[in-house]
C-alpha cells in the first residue's frame, strides 16, 4: 500500500486538532473533535486512521 499523509485530509485535520485541544486541556472540545473525526471517517484509509490515532473509548475516558 502506497499512501501518502495528505494534511488537507478532514479526517487527519480533526485528529490533529483533538490531540492539541487534549494537550491544552480542552477535554470537552477534544472529545467533540475527536467524536466527528470518527463519525466522518468514510474509506479504509481515514478508518484506519481513526482507529490508530483514536482509540476513542480509551482517548475519551483518559481525559473525562
């Protein structure tokens, strides 16, 4: 498989933009970030992003 980062990806902007709400302490604002990354996740690629960088359920319940 031959893919490459592409940072115009929704899927990938929303991921980075969780992981900086998390980091800063916005836990609310990160759950809902990373919550419409998963929902909005629609190939095999942006699924198995998701599924690498959002472990949503342990992500979640780390920073609740």
């Amino acid at each position: 498989m031959n893919i490459k980062f592409d940072p115009n990806n929704n899927v990938i902007k929303l991921c980075v933009i969780g992981m900086s709400l998390e980091d800063s302490g916005n836990a609310e604002e990160a759950k809902k970030t990373f919550q419409q990354a998963w929902d909005e996740a629609t190939d095999d690629y942006e699924n198995l992003l998701r599924r690498i960088i959002l472990p949503i359920d342990k992500r979640i319940s780390r920073i609740k």
